[in-house]
C-alpha cells in the first residue's frame, strides 16, 4: 500500500496468508506505506493454512496498527522488517514463531484474553498493555528457539494502566 493510498479495514473480514511473498525485502507480504489515510478497526490478518509449506516466513512491515493477528500453524513465521508492529486487539499463537529482534511487537488491549497462545514464541521484544482491572496471568511467550519459555506475569492491586515489556536474547 502506497503512501497516497488510502486503507480502510473495518468489520471481520478474514485477510489470509498461504504462502510468503518469494521474492526478498522490500517486497514484504504486508508492505504499508505511511498512515494518511490508513485505518484497520477490524478483520484478522492470518499467516498459515494447511497449505503452508513448511518454515515458511512472512515479512511484515506497516506503521499502521493491525486489528486482529493469527498465525494458524507451525509452518508460519512472522517476521517484522522496517517499523515496530502494533496489534490493537489480539494476538493468536498457534505453533509460528514471530522475529521481532530488529523491531518491536506491541500488543496494546489490555484484556487477558487479548493474546492466546497454544504454540509458539517472540524472539526480541514483545510489549503488552497492562489493565488496571487488577487482572491476572498476563502471557509473554517470549525465547530464542530450544529456551523460549512462557512469562507468566500477575499484576495485583494496578491502579493505573500502563505497559510491559519483555525481551529475549540470542
């Protein structure tokens, strides 16, 4: 998406990724340009299907926050080029692995609910809203491969909202 071009992502569209782009950076599998012009309040983004050929990356690159993020298998990996990527409502990990050593990953809904992960990590550094609801078990599936590990936080008594983050080193 150019940066004179204008997005609009709204409702629950479902946006799906079989397979990664094949050719090399700039050529991203989302490459958007600037945010005049450029909004996503809805949908979900899905990297993998059953289709996915195996260690399959997507590259990722856009200053504009995406809705909703899946990545449905082990066969899809994330990896975030040129600007830190904001996900604005949630985060689903079901075996793919997200790189985000060059990069940040911020998750901004502070629910709980708001990352589920079954399978699956963050190699560099991952950030998360913190509610002040006094919620409990905020996941940070955070490790470099055969360490990643799950960081599981409690936050008792949050009077103010805020964020935490986690990084991981090779």
């Amino acid at each position: 998406i150019t940066s004179t071009a204008t997005l609009n992502i709204s409702g629950d569209p479902m946006i799906t990724f079989a397979n990664p782009n094949s050719n090399t950076v700039p050529f991203n599998d989302i490459e958007i340009i600037g945010t005049s012009g450029k909004t996503i309040t809805g949908g979900t983004f899905q990297f993998g299907t059953a289709s996915t050929p195996v260690n399959s990356t997507f590259l990722i690159n856009s200053p504009v926050p995406l809705y909703n993020v899946t990545i449905n298998n082990a066969n899809a990996s994330l990896k975030i080029t040129s600007n830190d990527l904001t996900i604005s409502n949630s985060l689903t990990m079901s075996g793919g692995n997200i790189d985000a050593t060059a990069k940040k990953l911020i998750l901004t809904n502070p629910d709980i609910g708001a990352l589920v992960n079954s399978a699956g990590y963050v190699s560099g550094t991952f950030q998360r809203a913190i509610g002040n609801t006094g919620q409990t078990g905020y996941r940070f599936p955070v490790g470099t491969g055969a360490s990643s590990t799950l960081l599981l936080l409690d936050f008792n008594n949050v009077t103010t909202a805020g964020t935490f983050t986690v990084s991981s080193s090779s």
